[in-house]
C-alpha cells in the first residue's frame, strides 16, 4: 500500500476489515473548497523519520557520484513526467488546497517545471571549483582551490500555500547539489509532496534519495535533530522554533518567513495597470501568498481614483469551488485557522474604525471561504496594516506624500517583498533603494520570484538566507578548500627552528611590504 490512502481505497478497506479502518497515527486530508476528507496519511513519529534519514544518508554518496550529468538528466525526465502528468498534478494541488486551476498552473506546476531546468543546467556553473590567487605572501606559489561538497541530507520543511513550489521546489537545487533530501510537507497538503516523489522515482531517482516524512509539526522538529541542513518556509513563530531547535546540534537553517508586502502607489502612476495589480496580487492564491500585496499606500490626489478603481475590480471577482478553467478567480482558504485569523483582522481594523468598500465576511459554505475584502480608514494602529493576513483583503491607505509612504511602508517588523508604482522608472528606482525588504518590484509586484538567476529572500522578521540564484545552490554546499604545494623548499621561512637571522628577515620583509602607503 502506498503511503497516501485516497479515502475510496480506504473505505475499501475498511469494509474488507469488517470495521473502520483506524486514525490515530493518520492525518485526515481535507479538500478546503468541498469540505470533503479526500485521503489519510501517516503521522510520522521521531523513529521513522531518524530511519527515512538514516536511509537517505545511505543513498546520498552513489547519487553525488552520478556527477551533475546523471543528476541533470534525472531532472530533465521529471520534468517531462511532470508534463505529462499534469492534469494529475494539478488535480492533486487543486484538492488539497482549494485553489483555482490557474494558481495551481502558474504558482505550482510551471513554476516546478521552470526549476527543474533552471537547476539541471545552472548547477554545474554556480558550483564549479575556483581557482584562486592569494595576496598572502605566505601562499607564494601555491595553488588554491575551493570546491563546493554536498552538505549530506537535507531537510526540506515546507508550507502549505504553495505545496509543491514550496516543499519539492526547494528540493531542486539541493539535489543537484549532490545532497540527499528528505522532504516534510505541511500536514494540510502533503498529497502533491508524495506525487512528486512518484514522479522522481519514475524519473530514476534512486531509492532513498528523496523520501518523504509526512507528519505534523513534531515530524518537522525531528527532521531538524537528523538532517545537516534545514530549508524551511513557513511562518515566522515556527521559523523561530526551527532555529532554535536547529542550535542544539548547530546544524544550519535558511529560513523563508512571513510577509507584509507594502505596495506604495505613487499619484503619477498608471492606475488603472496599479489597480488590476493590487487585486491580482492582493487576492491571487487566495492571499495565501507570502509576496501578496497586504497593504497599500497612494497618494492623496490619486487615493479616490485608485480606491474607486479596486472597488470595481474587486466587486467582479468570482469565488468558489474551483472548476474548469477560467470558472473562478478566488478560491478557498485552505487552512481552517487562517480564516479566523482573517476575520479577525477585518474586525479588529473596523473596530477601529476602518470602513468595509467590499465582502468582509466569510463565503457561503460547505468549503471555507473568505470574501475578496477592500477595506479603506485604515491605519497601522490596527492588525490588517501591521500582522501577516494572509487572505483575500486589500487595506488602502492615504499618504500625504512619498517621505510619509516609504517611513509607513519600512515600519513593519517584515520585509519581503514590497512595490513602487510611478511612471518616473528613475524616481522609482531610488525609492525602491529605500524600502527595507529583500526585494522591490517597480510598476509589477511578487512577479520577481520566478526570476531564478536573483536571490529571493526577506530580511527583519521574514527570513535568513535566500533561495533561486547561485548563492541559493552554494546553501546546500560546503566550501571545502584545498591548498596545494608543489615546488617549495624544505623548510619555509616560519617553519621551526626559529633563528634570530630568519626572524628578522621575515619581519623587515613584511615590514617593507605593509610599509609601503600604495594601495596593495
Ligand atoms: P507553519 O510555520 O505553520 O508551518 C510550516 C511547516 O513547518 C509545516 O510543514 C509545519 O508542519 C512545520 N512545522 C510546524 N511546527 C514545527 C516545528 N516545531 N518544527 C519543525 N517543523 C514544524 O507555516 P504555514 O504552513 O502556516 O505557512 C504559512 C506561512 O508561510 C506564512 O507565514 C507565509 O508568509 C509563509 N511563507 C513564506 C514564504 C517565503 O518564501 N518567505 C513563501 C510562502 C509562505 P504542519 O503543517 O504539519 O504543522
């Protein structure tokens, strides 16, 4: 039996059991959109998961000797696997998560699809030896080089907004870095984790490279004892437990955390292209997006202009169970305690006075939905503006000028993503310079993610490290130096015994050569 138990299987047999079929070391898989349990799992104890370790530490030595050739090409059948087998794919993610088809499609599949490429023919690149040239005086002569060595097993803890981006896709670089990888999805969709896995083992992933541990937070905090490396995305507060835990044995972590992306709307703006972007961006994946838009800033003489404009478009979106294609824009909240956490900040802002343009409620069952929110009166006084929402609400907020805008958007304990709309690209430009977050988007917002050659990463409260770019496969390496002598005499100059004469003719030498005031 495979892992994952759909629950027509289980049903099956259950009734061959004569009985239930039991729960308590299963997780119950939900569809958000249908409120359907569609399969079970298993939750994985602190054992299996130092075993799925131990098994992938095995593994990792036969599949770094493959080299990046036979890694880039177990890459390149994925990807064709993953093509081929899209509908399944996109079928899985859709029902673990509620989202739309088109999320599904551009921030899962072809995401994936891009990354597998990216890496299987950048790896070889970000990661050759260098040769290097020494100043020291002491290297005379001598040949250095620095090689990046597999870190061994990686862990890879991942949310649950985008379940294969984020769990599997960051997989990719660790893979063809010669490391073994064991992933953990989010107990809330771990279905297209174990798919993907299917799709590698059909690639040619040999056993034990890539298990998968399902399981719940605990399976995550025992990944963190065994692995030697830890990438995880999540929010902050576990980001925060991970690093701690993660000290005991001081194994590293690249951590990618929550968001509050401040969009800055500028009164020369194209507005009516600001404003399809702030719904798009706002509402995209549900909101369940760490690079959404969470909060907005325009200036006084465009701000009823603006307003107007995202009220319409908001007002014209469709929400719903998602179906075929182009059927709706906004799908479910696919983590029940989320909406919760919306709703309380769309009471909490109104209760302070914010004013409600459009939705502000939940949807109508039997999935779990949020209303496309626009809220306005907003100020950083209340949570909309100042915590993480992660759902469908988009709070406008008026600015007299640009100074007041970049001091609001920078007063956030999060910086991860952020945008400047202005038609001035110049003036755009150098404010972006300003905003304390590990990235900025001029007239676009989050679409600098799928740019995989630029680090992507968040600074204060939203993360350490980064991933995509060349330091984003260096991560999951070691730099491992090898100093090489080939002619030298038999006693260097600081090799004993030391001597009065030889002491004094290094020490005049290093004299004369830092003595001199010429840049060297
Ligand atoms: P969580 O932090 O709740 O969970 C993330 C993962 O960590 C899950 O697999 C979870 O398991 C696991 N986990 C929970 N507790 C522990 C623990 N003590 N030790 C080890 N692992 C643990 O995040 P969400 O799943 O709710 O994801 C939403 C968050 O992710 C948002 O804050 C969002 O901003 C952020 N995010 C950041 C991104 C970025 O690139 N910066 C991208 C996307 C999302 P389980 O689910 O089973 O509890």
């Amino acid at each position: 039996m495979s892992v994952v138990e759909r629950d027509e299987e289980r049903g099956a047999r259950a009734r061959a059991n004569g009985g239930a079929a039991e729960d308590h070391d299963r997780i119950a898989v939900e569809n958000p959109a249908t409120g359907e349990t569609i399969a079970h799992v298993p939750d994985m104890g602190a054992d299996e998961v130092a075993e799925l370790v131990a098994r992938a530490r095995r593994a990792q030595p036969a599949w770094d000797a493959l080299g990046f050739e036979g890694r880039a090409r177990v890459m390149y059948e994925a990807r064709a696997w993953l093509v081929e087998n899209r509908d399944r794919m996109l079928r899985t993610i859709i029902e673990e998560t509620g989202k739309t088809r088109e999320d599904a499609i551009v921030g899962d599949w072809s995401f994936i699809c891009d990354s597998l490429g990216f890496w299987a023919k950048r790896a070889r690149r970000y990661l050759k030896d260098e040769r290097v040239r020494s100043r020291s005086p002491f290297l005379l002569g001598k040949k250095l080089v620095v090689r990046h060595r597999p870190i061994g097993v990686v862990g890879v803890i991942g949310p649950w907004n985008f379940p294969l981006n984020l769990c599997f896709g960051d997989a990719i670089a660790a893979l063809m870095a010669g490391n073994a990888v064991v992933l953990k999805p989010s107990e809330i969709t771990p279905l297209s984790t174990l798919l993907m896995a299917e799709g590698m083992r059909a690639a040619g992933l040999p056993e034990g490279v890539m298990p998968v541990a399902t399981g719940r937070g605990g399976t995550g905090a025992a990944l963190v004892d065994g692995a030697d490396m830890i990438m995880f995305t999540g929010s902050t507060a576990t980001g925060k437990k991970i690093m701690a835990r993660a000290a005991e044995t001081l194994t590293p972590v690249s951590l990618e955390l929550g968001g509050k992306d401040p969009m800055i709307v500028l009164r020369d703006a194209d507005l009516e292209r600001a404003a399809n972007a702030a719904v798009s961006y706002a509402m995209a994946n549900g909101g369940q997006v760490c690079t959404s838009v969470e909060r907005v800033y325009v200036e006084e003489p465009v701000y009823d202009d603006f307003v107007a404009r995202v009220v319409d478009k908001t007002r014209r979106l469709r929400q719903g169970a998602p179906g075929e294609p182009g059927a709706v824009e906004v799908g479910a909240v696919t983590f029940a305690p989320q909406a919760d956490v919306v709703e309380d900040h769309v009471h909490d802002a109104v209760e302070k006075g914010a004013r409600v343009l459009v939705g502000g409620e939940r949807g109508a069952g039997p999935g779990r939905f949020f209303q496309p929110t626009v809220l306005t009166d907003v100020d950083h006084s209340m949570k909309a503006m100042t915590e993480e929402t992660f759902g469908p609400t988009l709070p406008i907020m008026k600015v007299r000028d640009e100074e007041e805008a970049v001091r609001l958007a920078n007063d956030s304990e999060y910086g991860l993503n952020s945008s400047v709309w202005t038609r001035d690209v110049e003036r755009g430009e150098a404010i972006a310079r300003r905003i304390e977050a590990g990235n900025t988007c001029v007239n676009d917002g989050l679409i600098n993610f799928v740019a995989q050659e630029v680090p992507f990463g968040g600074v204060k409260s939203s993360g350490l490290g980064y991933r995509h770019s060349g330091g984003g496969i260096r991560k999951y390496t070691q730099p491992h130096t090898i100093c090489v002598t080939r002619f030298a005499p038999k006693r260097e100059l600081h090799f004993y015994p030391y001597s009065a004469r030889t002491s004094r003719m290094l020490e005049r030498g290093l004299a004369l050569l830092y003595g001199r005031k010429r840049r060297r």
